[in-house]
C-alpha cells in the first residue's frame, strides 16, 4: 500500500483523510507515570573500539578522544508485520521532527545494551515488559554527537505503546514498505538503514 506523501499529511500526523494509524497518539498525549528524564546527570560508559568499556562519565560531556558512546535500540513490530514508525518532537537535540524505527538511547553506566533497550521501551513507549526481545544486529555508526557502537534489536510488541510526548510526537504501525519507499521523510538515517537491514524487499 502507498503512502501518502508527507507534504499532504496533517501536522498532526494523520493520514490526509483524517484516519489514524494504530497505535497513534497526539501530541501533548502524557500517560500517567512516563516522562521523560533529564539526561545531563547520567553517567554512561565510553568503550574503546573494541566495544570495551574504558571509563564512566557525563553523558553531555561527549567521549574522551578515540572512545565511543554505546546505544541501545529496539525496532518493534505488530503480529502482522508493520513496523512501529514515530515522530521525534521539534525540540529532540538530534534530528528533530525526523522519523525513526529506533527507540532507544544511550547505554548508562553499569548497563548493558539489552538492559538498556527495555529500559528505553519503558520510558518512551510505556511498555514495562518486552518478552521475546532479541539483538539484531551490533554496527558502529557516527551520529550527531559523534562516534558510538549501536545495538539494534527487535521485539513483537503485544500492546499498544503510551508514549511519552517529550520524546515521541506521533507514532504508529505502517508497512515497512512505505518506510523503504520515501512516504516518511526526513528519516534518521540509522533508522532507515534498520529498515533495509530487517526488512529486505
């Protein structure tokens, strides 16, 4: 199925006939007991590029030179294979207003990566439990804040996700195909990269 062109859907995120995908929420949607926590407090662990953790420290701080920040992602599909598409709000310190697959963020200091995805799941999405979470593939990437080992994995989700509008604006189960084909733009690129990577056509 095609996918509207992103210039013809409301600001809102639904589709141009007013529907809305499942699993959508509106902006300024808060689910009682998810927010968003301040990260300039968090300590994460730097690695060296062996993904062999070397030091602690701020996670605004940015890596000492020639370490990398470790994150830790999960791409989340419905039982009939659509993929979880959201929104990043205008105010994300990366890529604002951008699409993404991954919801995740940086691995804290003492975590690993899976226990870093669950924990993402919860925060973002509202989901306290993600049976059947499995890693899917381990790549070093740069990103914005530079150099960093990212860890994606996949999970079937079994309910619907209360996101927390902090850090999601909108989001909804679409075909991977209309992700593939350009009908959401802009796209985080290790988002879309996730998607070719999962999803082969």
């Amino acid at each position: 199925m095609n996918s509207p062109a992103p210039d013809a859907r409301p600001s809102d995120g639904r589709a141009p006939d007013g529907r809305a995908p499942e699993g959508y929420a509106p902006e300024g949607y808060a689910p009682e007991g998810y927010g968003s926590e301040g990260y300039g407090s968090e300590r994460v662990d730097y690695v060296d590029p062996r993904d062999r953790v070397v030091t602690q420290g701020g996670r605004t701080a940015g890596p000492p030179a020639g370490l990398l920040r470790r994150y830790a992602a999960t791409v989340c599909t419905d039982s009939t294979g659509r993929v979880l598409l959201y929104r990043r709000t205008a105010s994300a310190p990366a890529y604002p207003g951008h699409y993404d697959v991954l919801v995740g963020g940086a691995v804290r200091s003492g975590e690993d990566y899976r226990a870093a995805a669950l924990r993402e799941l919860r925060e973002e999405l509202g989901w306290e439990r993600a049976p059947g979470l499995t890693e899917a593939y381990r790549i070093r990437v740069d990103d914005p804040h530079g150099a960093c080992f990212l860890t994606v994995h996949r999970w079937v989700a079994d309910r619907a996700p209360r996101p927390d509008p902090q850090e999601i604006a909108w989001c909804g189960f679409v075909a991977p195909l209309a992700v593939l084909t350009g009908g959401y733009t802009p796209l985080v690129p290790a988002g879309a990269e996730a998607v070719r990577r999962l999803f082969p056509r």
